[in-house]
C-alpha cells in the first residue's frame, strides 16, 4: 500500500464487512435456545455503528507488519464487549436512552431484565472467542494469555467500568479536568486502546512498536470522546442516531462544558497530531492508522 493509493473510506468498508461477516460466525445462531437471548444479542451488535474498534485493532495488525485476519476472532470479541457496554449505558438505572444509532434501544424491544442478560452474555462470549482454540490455533498460548488478561484489565474496574462509575457519580457536579479525562480515557478509551495493544500483540509486534501504538491509542481514545462531547453541542440528530444535547441535559461533565467549545477542539486536534506522530517508526503500512487519527475527531456521526 503506498499513501498516494490509500483511500480510508474504501478501507473502513472494506474491513467493517470483514467484521460483519465474522460476527455472523461466531455469534450463536437465533436458531439455538434460548432463542429470544440470542435474537437480543444480535439485535444490539448488528445495529450498524462504526466498528472502529475492531477496525482499529486490524489496523494496528497490519502497521507491525501483520493481517486483519490475523487477529478477525479478537476483533469480534471487542465488538461484542463495546456492544455489551451499550446496552448497559442504555438502561433506565444508568443513561435511560430509548435510541441507540436510530433504533429502539435493547431495553425498550426485549425489556430490561433480556436487556441485561444479552449485555452479560456478550461479555462472557467475547472472553470465549478470545480463547478460542480454533481461533487461537496459530498464536502462542503466553501470547493469548496476554491478550485476556489486557482485555480483562481495560474492560473492568481499573478500565471501562471504572470510567463508566466516576461518569455516573460526577453528574450534575462540578468536576476538574483530571478527573474529566480520567472518565475519557477509562470509559471511551479503554476498549480502544486495548484494541490497538491487542492488534499489536497478535501480529507479535516487539516492545518498541508495542509503546508507539500505546502512544498511538491513548491519544486517539480521549480524542474520539473528545469529538462525542462536541457532537453532543453542534452534532446532527438524525446523522447520530441519538439526541442531541442529552450530555448537557443529565449534568454530565464535558470537554466544552469545562473548558469551552473552541478549546475542546483545539485539544481534540493536538491529540490528532500526537497520535500521528506516535507512528513516525513505522512504514506505509501504518497510514489507516495516521488517517483514522484525523477521521476520530472530523466525523459528523
């Protein structure tokens, strides 16, 4: 691939089918009891959305040198976790959204209680796909080891969860920037930077790639949500799939309500810049990489 060639919304296409395909693989057929959990499970994860994970996880594969087939089984497996935290954020006990990407959130087509369980068994599942033997059958087991334990440890308290908590409990206070960003990176940026490590890890990049896309992932994680709390201000309704202004709305702390609208994006764009800078060691084969950077924080949905 040389730059000049590279056309990132080919690209997005391109993998988003390769994840879509493998998703109807490995997600337990509708056709298998108990069926309405599985029809919940899937209603939520084939939703549409970006899969910007999973796409960034075959991105950071191929910057080191390897495939996106490579690493299809993880990549599915954060799909199905991102996909599990949504419907939890979704609940009247957390968000209480009634739409999610232009349609009836989980809760409000199987109820809460289907709700819950689907989110639960995405959970369980993805951790089942990420020791898959099948799926696993190239990857030394020190290397899948590694793999979950990382997942594990982003997606729980210390990660996702954790952000999702300090989120709730600084609603309608008012809050420091630190403590702002600790929930941007721990509730948005965990899944993705742990996507990047694990692209990393399975196409066995060595430490000092391992570092650049840490690098990498954690400036593209707060930017992305970054870019959300400005969607959330200036943002389009039917583009995003959800309301507009409801951050605002449920006094949740924001990057244009701490510091202003301008500044927020003055910081979304130096983000951007360091995480391209993040990838100066690596080749032509890190531009989906270098161009999604700059997709996270000019996206309109």
């Amino acid at each position: 691939m040389t730059v000049a060639e590279f056309e990132l919304q080919e690209y997005l296409k391109q993998r988003t089918a390769l994840v879509d395909a493998a998703l109807q693989t490995w997600l337990p057929s509708e056709a298998l009891l108990p069926e309405r959990l599985h029809e919940a499970m899937r209603y939520s994860v084939f939703a549409g959305g970006k899969r910007l994970r999973p796409v960034l996880m075959m991105a950071a594969a191929e910057a080191v040198g390897g495939r996106a087939e490579q690493v299809e089984h993880a990549a599915c497996a954060m799909e199905m976790l991102h996909t599990y935290s949504l419907i939890h954020d979704d609940l009247p006990a957390m968000d209480n959204d009634d739409y999610r990407r232009g349609r009836p959130t989980s809760h409000k087509i199987y109820g809460e209680a289907m709700a819950i369980l689907a989110g639960d068994a995405l959970l369980t599942e993805a951790f089942r796909l990420l020791a898959d033997t099948r799926a696993n059958a190239s990857v030394p087991a020190a290397t899948t080891a590694r793999v979950i334990e990382l997942v594990a440890r982003f997606a729980g308290s210390r990660g996702m969860v954790g952000g999702q908590v300090v989120d709730m409990e600084s609603e309608g206070k008012a809050i420091d920037l630190p403590t702002l960003e600790y929930i941007h990176t721990h509730k948005t940026g965990a899944l993705i930077l742990a996507s990047i490590q694990v692209g990393g890890l399975l196409a066995g990049a060595d430490d000092d790639d391992l570092r650049a896309l840490t690098r990498y992932g954690e400036a593209v994680g707060l930017a992305f949500q970054i870019a959300d709390d400005i969607l959330d201000v200036v943002g389009d309704q039917t583009a995003l799939g959800k309301q507009v202004g409801a951050d605002q709305a449920r006094g949740k702390a924001t990057y244009p309500a701490l510091i202003g609208l301008e500044q927020a994006r003055n910081r979304a764009d130096e983000l951007c810049q360091l995480a391209q800078d993040a990838l100066s060691r690596f080749g032509t084969d890190s531009e989906p990489l270098r161009q999604i950077a700059c997709y996270v924080v000019k996206r309109t949905s």
